[in-house]
C-alpha cells in the first residue's frame, strides 16, 4: 500500500523540511507526497481503492499504535493507496472534510502546517515499523 501525503504550502529547504525527509527515506513502504498551493487548488481525485485521512482539529486522537493498527487493517484488505492531508492555517472546510474516510487529530494544539508535516512522517514511520515488529517504537 502506498503512503500519500498531501499537504498545502511548500516546505522549501528548512528544518522541517529535513526532518520529513529523514523519515520518509525510512519508511520501506512505497511513498509519496504531494504539495498543493496554500489557497485554492483542489485535493487530487483519489484512486479507486483508496483511503483519505483527514488532519483535523475535529478529529480522534489516535495513538500510534493505533494508526498502525488501522494501516495494517487497510494494507491486509487490499487498499492500494492511503492519503493523508494537511491543510493550511484555515484546515479543511466541510465539503473536504466529508470526503473524508477519517478525521485525524494531532492532540487539541493547532500546529504550524510544516510542523505537522514532520509529526506526520515521523508517525508514518512509526505505524510501519510497528507493523514490521522494528525496535524503533518501544512502549512503556
């Protein structure tokens, strides 16, 4: 199953930018990002078996076990790809929100968007590693 992350803003060459990096090169699973302009632009057409996760304040709090738990669901069932969007400052509005499979949350705290991006594959390299059984995530 391929990870897609799909973020509004453009990253550039900063901090975060090189933490994203550093995880995505990690992650063994086929991934792929891409970045939509802060305003306006439309969300890519998913693909016909596919998931979208949502970032949202409005969305559960998931451990990351659990978000493992849930891609290992999806991979086992044949999704072919899984899509997780970052808004910009405003976030998602209803419609996008709607099309959603899950509304994901980062805990109650707004995060800066590019932030969030780094949060983000940094979980997705967790979830992966939990699901291969690699030491990297090591609970209590």
């Amino acid at each position: 199953m391929r990870l897609h992350i799909i973020a509004r803003g453009k990253i550039g060459r900063s901090p975060e930018a090189e933490l994203v990096d550093r995880y995505i090169k990690r992650i063994s699973w086929p991934t792929k990002i891409t970045e939509l302009p802060d305003r306006g632009g439309v969300l890519p057409a998913a693909e016909r078996n596919s998931r979208t996760i949502i970032f949202d304040e409005k969305g559960e709090q998931l451990s990351s076990a659990q978000i493992a738990a849930l891609l290992g669901r999806w991979r086992d069932d044949g999704v072919s790809e899984t899509r997780f969007c970052l808004g910009a400052a405003d976030g998602f509005d209803d419609a996008d929100r709607d099309t959603a499979d899950m509304l994901i949350a980062f805990g109650k705290a707004t995060w800066p968007h590019m932030m969030a991006r780094a949060m983000l594959a940094e979980q997705l390299y967790r979830a992966t590693s939990i699901l291969a059984n690699h030491p990297y995530h090591r609970e209590g």
